[in-house]
C-alpha cells in the first residue's frame, strides 16, 4: 500500500478533522475511501459514455429533418 502526503492549511485540516470525527470517522478512511471513489469514477463514466454511444448509433429515432429554433425549444 502506498502513502500520501499533502499540505493543508490547520484551520482547514483542523475543520475536516472534527467533521470526520462528528461522522465516526477518521480523516485518513474518509480521504482514503475518496480517492478510491474518484479512481473507479473515471472508469465508470468512461463505460458509461461508449454504453451510450453505441445506443445511439443502434436507435432507429429520427428528428426527419425537423429542427427548432432557441426560441421555440425556451417558449413557454
């Protein structure tokens, strides 16, 4: 397992510190489940995204030429 060193500013750090503290949690998990979270995030939104286009290119939707104008898509 490897190991991260940051700078924070104390009052910021020590914010931080009694908020994990008032949720049952030490700022070291909290930071650490973090960083686990945004790693897979990039992967997930990246599956996601080729998901969505072949749906796309699978759809037998059709606009048929129509379009709109700005102001018929905001007309209330």
């Amino acid at each position: 397992m490897g190991s991260l060193s940051i700078i924070v500013d104390d009052p910021i750090l020590q914010k931080a510190h009694k908020r994990a503290t008032k949720q049952g949690v030490s700022l070291n998990a909290l930071l650490r489940g973090f960083i686990e979270s945004y790693s897979e995030g990039t992967e997930q939104y990246r599956q996601a995204t080729i998901r969505i286009l072949e749906l796309a290119k699978q759809s037998t939707a059709a606009s048929n030429g129509q379009g709109w104008t700005r102001e018929e898509l905001y007309e209330r």
